[in-house]
C-alpha cells in the first residue's frame, strides 16, 4: 500500500426507521500500518470557514477507532459488539454520544482495505439512529485506482 491513498467513506442513516439522504466523502489521505493497525490521516474542511479537521482512523481487528482534532473533537471507537460512550465537541457545546457497534467487517488486500460498520447511535442515552458507514481505501499503485 502507497503512502498516499484514496479513501471513501460512505454512510448512511434511520431516523425513526425512515432512511436518510446518503453521505459521501472521497478524499486523499496519508496512510501507514504500525504493528498490524492500519493508520489514515486526512483533513476535513468545515464549511463556511478556513478552518479544518484533522481526521485519524485506526483500523485493526474488529475495531475502528476515529480521532477528530479541530473545531469540532471527538474519539470514536467501533468495536465489534460493544458499546462505546463519548463527549462530541463542538465549538457551541459537547454533546454525549453512545455508539453500539455491532458487526465490524474489515477486508485487506494488497491494494485495498474494505471496511463495513453498523452501529446504533445514541444521544443523551437515548435511541437517536442505526447507522452504517462503508470505507474504502485504495493505494494510488492498483491497477485500477482512478479518482472519480
């Protein structure tokens, strides 16, 4: 794997069992592995400022951890059948979240790591969505990288 690679990052949601509008984030990101964790850091810009978010995802077995560094903080951890509790900060107050993650399937090849993840989020201790997110990491040197 190169250290530049593409990363996708697709997601959706149920509110009150009626699906959101997909999400979508396609980006470049610098990536390393370190003691069989897989390590991706990318920036995310934050809308209507030139601000940023440093974004770190930890991918190893059965787990995925997520770091946002900026106006907006958080640690996310998903890890597969256990619930996670944390404080969602933004720059008008934090927010307590609790994640249920439940299967965590991650695939490696040697130009590609897939990971799925389904989760219940919680806000405030209370049922607010079941979610999914599917990331796709792809290294600039497969045959078939392109970034479309």
């Amino acid at each position: 794997m190169t250290k530049r690679v593409l990363l996708s990052i697709s997601g959706l949601q149920y509110l009150e069992g009626e699906k959101n509008e997909p999400m979508e984030v396609l980006t470049m990101a610098d990536y390393y592995q370190r003691n069989g964790t897989h390590y991706l850091l990318y920036e995310e810009p934050v809308e209507g400022t030139s601000e940023v978010i440093r974004n770190t995802l930890k991918i190893k077995k059965d787990c995925v951890e997520v770091q946002k560094k900026g106006p907006i903080q958080v640690r996310m951890v998903f890890e597969q059948w256990k619930k996670q509790m944390t404080q969602y900060e933004t720059p008008f107050g934090s927010i307590p979240i609790g994640i249920q993650a439940g299967k965590v399937d991650i695939t490696e090849s040697e130009y590609d790591i897939h990971v799925e993840l389904n989760y219940v989020l919680e806000l405030n201790e209370e049922y607010l969505a079941d979610s999914s997110v599917i990331l796709h990491v792809k290294s600039k040197d497969a045959p078939d990288f392109s970034f479309v």
